[in-house]
C-alpha cells in the first residue's frame, strides 16, 4: 500500500481480526443458541428412537472410555456432564431392562453368555453392525444384580439419566427375565450443563470485539482510501479524447507491442492523431461509470499460468481480509447514504481499492490470464495493465439503497450465474434420499480462460477475440459488483462489451461525469 500511513494499515488490520474474531464467537454463541432451544424438557438433546434386534440373550454396547479430569475448562464440572437413556422393548409387553455398569463388571456377568455387542451402527439407511459373542450359559435375572451404576426395568418405555464419571463403562439391553431374543426401541440424549453459560460468555466477547474491531476497521479504511490517488474515472473525465488528452492509464505497454492501441499508449510512429486508433468501440448506450480495463501483454510465458495458482496465494490471502473490509465498509456506507445520500469519499475509494486490486491479481491468474507481471500489493492505481475504477457520485438514492442490491440486481445476478457461476444437479437414488449424485460443470468464464491457456501453452499465443470475450465478461461482473455495492444508482447495462476498454460514446453522446442528474445520482466525477 504506497504512500499509505503505518497507523492507519495497523487500525485495519487489527479491525479486521477483532471484527472477524468476534463474528465468529458470536456465531459460535448463536449456534449454541439453537442447539439449547432443540433441548427437551428435562434438558437433553434426545436422538430419534430406532429398533435394535439380537438373537442372543443380551445387546451391550463396545465398551465406553470416559476421562474427565481436573483440565476441565473454568466453569465445568463433571456433573456438567449427562446422558439418558430410553428403552422400550418389542413387543410392549415384554419387560425391558436397561442399564450401565462398569466393563470389567459387565463382562463377568455375561462371560458364556451368548451377546451381542453393537460395533457400529450405519446411517441412510440405518443398519446397525452387531459382533456376536458365543456362550451357552444362560444368565440371571440383570434386575437382581447389585453392581449396576443406574439401571430400570420393567413393562413400557424404561428410563435412565446417568452423570459422566471416568472409566471404562458398558450399556447393556436385556429382557427382564433374561431370556432371548432382545428386541427393544432406542433413544440416547445428552445433556451439556455449561451450554447456556458458554453461549453467553461467547456472546459478550464477541460482541465486545466487534464494538471494538468495526470502528478500527472502518477508521483504517477511511485513512487509508483518504491518502489513495484518484483513478482514471475521477480525473475530470474517464474517457479522454485519444491522444489528444493526457493518458487515463499510466500502463504503456512495451514499443516493439503488437496488441491493440489504448489509453496511455503513443500512437505508432508516423501515424497521425486522427489514424490513431480509440481506446474502444464506439456505443450509442451510455457509458457505464464502472470502468475496467486489461491490455494483453504480449509474449506470454507458455507454462508460467500452471502454477500461478501457486504465485497468486499472498495476494488471495489478502484479498480474503480484504473482502470482509468490504463487506463492512459497504454495511456501513449503506446506512449512511440512507441518512445522508451521501457515500463517504474516503470509505468508497477504499472500497474501489478492495476491487481494484481483486481485478488485478484476476487479471494475471485465472479471471484473464492477460499479464505475467506480478500483482502490485495496493489499493492505488498503478503502472499495470490491469486497471479498475468508478466515477465517485456525488448523491445517491436513498430509496434505491434498500432494494437495489439484493432485487433489482436479482437479473445480473442470473446472468452473472450463468457467465462465471458452475450448474449442479442432484439426481436422487430413491424416496428416502437416501444416495445421490452431484455434476458439476465448469463456468463459461473458467472455460474460456482455460482454452486460452491451452492455446497459449501449445502456440505462445492468445487469441484476441477470445482475450476480448473473457474481458467483456469480467466487465459485466465488475459493474454488476459496483452496482450492487451500492457505488453507483446507474442500472448496469445488459450489454457484453468486449475488448480491453471501455466502449466510447457515439458523437454527441454524453458521458458519465457529463450527465448529472437527480434521477441517477450522477455527478461530476471529480475527486476532492
């Protein structure tokens, strides 16, 4: 970040964290929230009862290694700590027992009695996988035994809640009499004593970082997008005239280029300003405010777009923090073009940054693969063939701040879904949902920007009607992104404008910075 102010990239950053961390304990406390809601009457999150069948004359679960020591987090005890146990048997009249009693103990009891033990129990579809221990004894009445930690029985639906302790411990499952089969119906649950403290507890330290981490946050962005130099879009206009205006891109691309003619660019010796071809193709629409723009650099290294995946993992990793700034910022500068119909300079330059700095490292991976020039690390505009900006309105709609990214964009939406998005389809095995089969396809964007690497590693070149293609579909995304961002009330055109630049106007058409108007909220595109 050129130019920028130490305190103002270290408010950022610590906002970013602090905000990050305490949305993430809050979430955390709201997800405990619900699973506490989900809990009965007595506490306990109870599973759905389902049907376990053995021939033999016990069903008993692998034995149950429980610690619970000392380490145990502030605040939670072991009897924290608690599980129940229902058990209903098959038929209702048949008498259910069920209990929990240490290993050692329960194998003694049942040693030459033929059991079974559930190794492992399937789900969609349930299918429990029993082991089955061999014995020819036959065992007393489990009712009358003494060495049970808790146990029920009797007719119906039998009972039993039990406070963790450590050990090694069994749950067993027989008829009252002893006798076999065992059919019964099963429901385990869980009671978490320490739930409702925890969610709290996560919920005032979340919220004490978040009232904490936003205002660093949106008081670093606003320092930072305060210093940044404006962009091709807010030097008094954001299509000069070619050549006879100074260059709106500082990129030049190298002499001996064969690409196309553009801003910032002399026009070839010899020729005339008048031969010299425009920076893009003439439109009779208005101009968009949004402008993007990517020069294809000549001789493109075959191989290097194999591993740019590889080369571009600082710049994602940064843009990953970055984006949730956006996210803030844009929340943020929402409610104030609400109040005001205004959007705070310093937060929307900033936040032109955040994009700008996204489309370039697009630009040189896998959005375009137009450059092997590494990435600049900066909000700023810079020397590089890849360059995005928006005319800085002056007023803005409040009205239209309410539906305008979420409705009105609902159309870009779905053509952007289309253009850059994957189709899946789920194909569903039977009733239950039990299976299914998920194809993907690749985007039309990702498609394209793979045959050109395939192309560019067999030929050394990139077809410009492609390049052009890739370019025109990355603009509609980014003046969607503007739009629904809130920068712009001016509704994105449906118009795929390829090419490196901006489409010009027709003779007489005016541009944006040219046709202010209550309606748009456009205004001069000057930067103060």
């Amino acid at each position: 970040m050129t130019a920028m102010k130490p305190g103002h990239i270290i408010m950022l950053v610590l906002g970013i964290l602090l905000s990050l961390t305490g949305f993430a304990l809050a979430a955390s406390s709201a997800f405990l929230g619900v699973v506490q809601s989900a809990q009965d009457e007595d506490g306990y999150l109870v599973s759905d009862r389902v049907r376990f069948t053995a021939p033999t004359h016990a069903l008993v679960s692998e034995p149950l290694e429980v610690v619970l020591d000392e380490a145990l987090p502030p605040g939670m005890r072991s009897d924290n700590f608690s599980v129940m146990l229902r058990a209903a048997a098959v038929p209702r009249d048949q008498e259910i027992f069920i209990g929990i009693a240490q290993t050692a103990q329960v194998d003694a009891y049942l040693a030459d009695v033929a059991h079974s033990q559930l190794d492992d129990v399937g789900f969609a579809p349930f299918e429990p996988d029993y082991r089955e221990v061999p014995g020819t004894a036959t065992p007393a009445p489990p009712g009358d035994q003494a060495f049970w930690a808790v146990s029920a029985s009797g007719p119906g639906e039998q009972r039993i809640t039990w406070d963790l302790q450590s050990g090694d411990w069994t749950v067993v499952v027989m008829n009252n009499d002893g006798g076999a089969p065992v059919s019964a119906d099963l429901a385990a649950g869980l009671r978490l004593g320490f739930l409702g403290p925890l969610a709290i507890g996560l919920l005032i330290a979340g919220l004490v970082l978040l009232i904490i981490g936003l205002p660093l946050l949106l008081l670093g962005a606003a320092g930072l997008g305060r210093h940044l130099p404006p962009g091709p879009a807010n030097r008094g206009t954001d299509r000069p005239a070619y050549p006879d205006h100074p260059p709106a891109y500082p990129y030049r691309a190298p002499a001996n280029s064969t690409s196309d003619a553009y801003p910032g660019n002399a026009p070839p010796a010899g020729a005339s300003p008048a031969s010299a071809p425009p920076p893009g193709n003439p439109t009779d629409g208005k101009p968009y405010p949004a402008l993007l723009y990517g020069q294809l650099d000549p001789g493109l290294s075959r191989w290097l777009w194999l591993v740019k995946w590889l080369l571009a993992i600082p710049h994602y990793i940064l843009l990953f923090f970055l984006w949730f700034a956006f996210g803030i910022v844009t929340i943020a500068a929402g409610f104030a073009i609400l109040f005001t119909g205004r959007y705070p300079h310093s937060l929307f330059k900033f936040n032109v940054g955040v994009v700008r700095w996204n489309w370039r490292v697009a630009f040189y991976a896998y959005g375009a693969l137009g450059t092997d020039r590494y990435p600049p690390f900066t909000l700023a505009p810079a020397a590089y063939p890849a360059e995005f900006d928006v005319a800085y309105p002056h007023r803005l709609s409040r009205g239209l701040v309410l539906v305008k990214w979420w409705l009105l964009a609902i159309p870009h939406y779905l053509v952007v879904a289309i253009l850059t998005g994957s189709a899946y389809t789920w194909w569903a095995m039977d009733d239950d949902w039990d299976s299914y089969t998920r194809v993907s396809t690749p985007s039309l964007l990702g498609l394209l920007v793979f045959i050109a690497a395939v192309i560019l590693l067999f030929t050394a070149r990139y077809p410009r009607g492609l390049f052009n293609l890739v370019l025109g579909i990355n603009r509609w995304v980014y003046r969607v992104t503007a739009y629904a961002a809130l920068m712009r009330d001016d509704y994105p055109p449906f118009r795929l404008d390829q090419g490196p630049a901006e489409p010009l106007p027709m003779s007489g058409q005016p541009t944006p910075d040219q046709a202010p108007g209550p309606a748009t909220g456009a205004g001069p595109a000057t930067s103060r």
